[in-house]
C-alpha cells in the first residue's frame, strides 16, 4: 500500500469512527497514546535492526510509518509536508 493511499483511510477512520478499527481506537484515546504508540514502536525497530532478521526489521518500519501517519493525521498534518520538509534538505 502506498503511503497515500494509507494515510486517506487513516483520514477517514478518523473522521468516520468504527469500534471495529484499531485506527479508530487511536484516536479515541487521544495525542498521548498516539504518541506513545511512535516511541514504542521506534524502540522496536532499533531492537529489530540490533538483533532480529531483515523481515521483522522491515515489518516494525511498517508499523512506524503506520503510527507515524496516525500521529500526522491526529495533527492535522499531511505527509506532504514531510516531502516538502525532505526536500528542502536535499543536496
């Protein structure tokens, strides 16, 4: 899935709640948790990459940018500006 096309269901689990949906129970608890949630699974990608093999690295990066896009979304911030943001560092 495109990072996009991620961050637009995210967008619409937020603005159209269901108890089924874990995106939906982030916001539900709030910026704290949604926060909480990048640092866990910050902390479980340096453990990956330390120790674990490439598959599970790359599937805790998944989750990062998951919780990364839920903390975007929760801000009101598009990954677009991230890309603007990364491209002004561009050398």
């Amino acid at each position: 899935m495109k990072i996009n096309e991620l961050y637009t269901t995210i967008l619409e689990r937020k603005e159209n709640p269901s108890e089924a949906s874990y995106t939906s129970s982030l916001f539900a608890k709030g910026l704290p948790r949604i926060a909480q949630k990048v640092g866990e699974e910050g902390t479980e990608v340096v453990v990956a990459a330390l120790s674990q093999d490439d598959a599970r690295l790359v599937e805790e990066i998944a989750d990062l940018t998951y919780h990364v896009l839920v903390l975007l979304a929760a801000r009101n911030i598009s990954p677009q500006a991230v890309e603007v943001e990364l491209e002004k560092r561009k050398k």
